[in-house]
C-alpha cells in the first residue's frame, strides 16, 4: 500500500522552506532598499531641522505675506499685500499649474500693474479645473499659496 503521508509531509516541508525563503529575500530587499534610500528621519540634522524650525521660518520676510487671487472677466488679478496691508511691490509673481496627467504645463508669469497688484491674463483649464501654486518671490523672501480656478 501507497504512503500518501510522506508526500503530503514533504509538500508541507517545501511549503514552509518556501515561506522561510520568502521571508529571508524580503528581508534582504529591505536592506537594500533602506540602505540606498535616506529619509529625512533618518537624516543627521534630524532633531536640529525640529529645534530651529520655528526660526527657520522667521528668517523669511515672506512668512506673513498674503496674497489675494480674484478672477475679474478674462483676468487674474493678485494683490500681494505684508501683515499690515501694505502692497508690496517690485517682486515677481507666477502661477505654476500642477502637472496633469505626463505634460507639465508652464508656469504662467503675472505682470505688475500698480503697486501690490499683479494681472495676466486667466489661464484655460482643461477639463473645468485648473490647479495650482502661486509663488511670489523679492529677493530670498518667498510667499507662496495654492489655488484652484474653475471655468
């Protein structure tokens, strides 16, 4: 008579060698994978990027700009103003669009119509929606904020 116990046994010890095996390439792979990779956790300046965040952002005249986007007809029109409403002028304003879909679109340049107040003509959005950030830059200050214009 025919041992059928024997094979189901080795079917057990293959499948359990496999397993093993699955584990023990997986566990390599993620060696790899973290020795190559550096998060920003991992990171030397890690707890010093935390202690001086606060300081970080301080250092940048920007930090307390706001900007006010307003569609008007055919126009976007952003008044940039400093924390106590006074215009800022002379900087540069664009509008960068979120990449959709594998065609970055350009970004779109604002021109200084009056001081604090920038005007371009409004961007086509594709599909109804058109995303995006406004950055407006005056030497190493930056503000910057999202925006989304519909048709």
């Amino acid at each position: 008579m025919p041992q059928p116990t024997t094979q189901a046994g080795t079917r057990w010890k293959l499948a359990i060698m496999l397993l093993v095996g699955l584990f023990l390439a997986a566990l390599v792979a993620s060696f790899v994978i973290a020795a190559r990779r550096v998060s920003r956790v991992v990171d030397t300046d890690y707890y010093s990027h935390g202690l001086h965040y606060g300081q970080e952002q301080s250092a940048n005249a920007g930090h307390h700009w706001t900007l006010t986007p307003a569609v008007s007809g055919a126009d976007l029109t952003v008044k940039v103003q400093d924390q106590l409403g006074a215009p800022i002028a002379g900087g540069k304003l664009s509008f960068e669009p979120s990449q959709a879909g594998n065609r970055p679109a350009p970004p779109l340049q604002l021109s200084e119509a009056a001081p604090g107040m920038f005007r371009a003509p409004r961007p086509a959005a594709p599909g109804g929606e058109l995303r995006g950030t406004l950055r407006f830059t005056l030497g190493q200050a930056v503000a910057s904020r999202k925006l989304v214009l519909f048709n």
